[in-house]
C-alpha cells in the first residue's frame, strides 16, 4: 500500500486529536451491571450480584429484569428517605427512582469504599446489595458501616461479607450466606 503524504499527514492529524481528547471520553469508565429479578408472583426479589467489587469511577447500571415488580436502587443515606449512612462520606447519594421492567439507572462511583443500597418497596423483603469500590489500600477507603440502626435485620443478613466481595469480585445472591 502506498501513502501519500498528504493522505499520512491527515491520518497522523486524526492520531493526534485523539490524544488530546479528555481522559473520560478517550477511555470511557469501566462499566457493571447489576440486574434487578424476581419471582413471577412476586413472592422472592432480589440483585444479580448481591455483592461486586469495582473499581473507582466505575459506571454501574442497574437494569430492571424483573416483568413484574418495579424496583429502585437505593443508597443507604440519610439524603434519600432518613435512611442510615452506609456508603461512604465523599459519596454522592443515589437513588433510581422506581424503575419499571426493562428501565436502568446508572451511577458512577467515585469515592473508595463500600457502598450499601437498597429497593425501596423490597428492602424487608430482604432485596439489598453492596458494591465494594477500591479496596482497603486504596487511598480515601472507607470501612462498611457498623450502625445498624433502622435497617431490618433480614437486610442485614442478606448483605455479603466485604472479604468475600474482595476474594471472588461478586457474589451472587445463593452465594451470600
């Protein structure tokens, strides 16, 4: 194949620009997705994976799988309902919103260290996730919260371990115990 020099100058001109685009859009973030489910009648919902580890500034998406329940996701966070704070301080809040089936929501998570969220209608039912961005060596992490107030206990047993978050990198709901 034989280049001009004006057609090499051109391409080299396109190389160029492209290095000097923004990080985010010339490597755009990494991207997860956690995926909302439930039983046809309703009686068992819950998060595909109940637990994952990302890293930091990592899109993560929600998406609606269930055809018969709305869902939300929904930070831990006094800002969204008078909820406990259980994601951390440099945290932005979340909330999806109810999103019906086939809607998705999408956070990027910045802040190192562990996230908890829950559904709003399901959260007694048990439907929670965490998501652990970083790990502890990462500058800025911050701990899982240990206040457990006005969190019902099935929500807090359905939560995984942070260590085996870290260990397998997501854990899915039959695994979480």
């Amino acid at each position: 194949m034989n280049l001009s020099r004006r057609r090499l100058l051109a391409m080299s001109g396109g190389i160029a620009a492209l290095a000097m685009l923004p990080p985010a859009i010339a490597r755009p973030e990494p991207e997860v997705e956690i995926a909302m489910h439930g039983t046809a009648r309703g009686e068992r919902v819950w998060f595909t994976p109940v637990g994952v580890a990302v890293a930091p500034s990592t899109r993560v998406r929600f998406v609606n799988r269930d055809p018969g329940n709305s869902h939300t996701a929904t930070a831990y966070h006094p800002a969204n309902f008078e909820r406990p704070q259980r994601v951390p301080d440099a945290a932005l809040p979340f909330h999806s919103g109810f999103l019906l089936p086939g809607e998705a929501f999408e956070v990027v998570l910045r802040a190192p260290g562990v996230y908890d969220y829950y559904c709003l209608p399901h959260e007694r039912a048990g439907m929670v996730g965490r998501i652990v961005v970083g790990t502890p060596d990462t500058p800025g992490w911050q701990e899982a919260a240990a206040g457990t107030a006005n969190v019902p206990a099935v929500a807090l047993a359905a939560l995984p371990a942070v260590a085996k978050i870290l260990l397998h990198g997501q854990v899915m709901p039959e695994e979480a115990a």
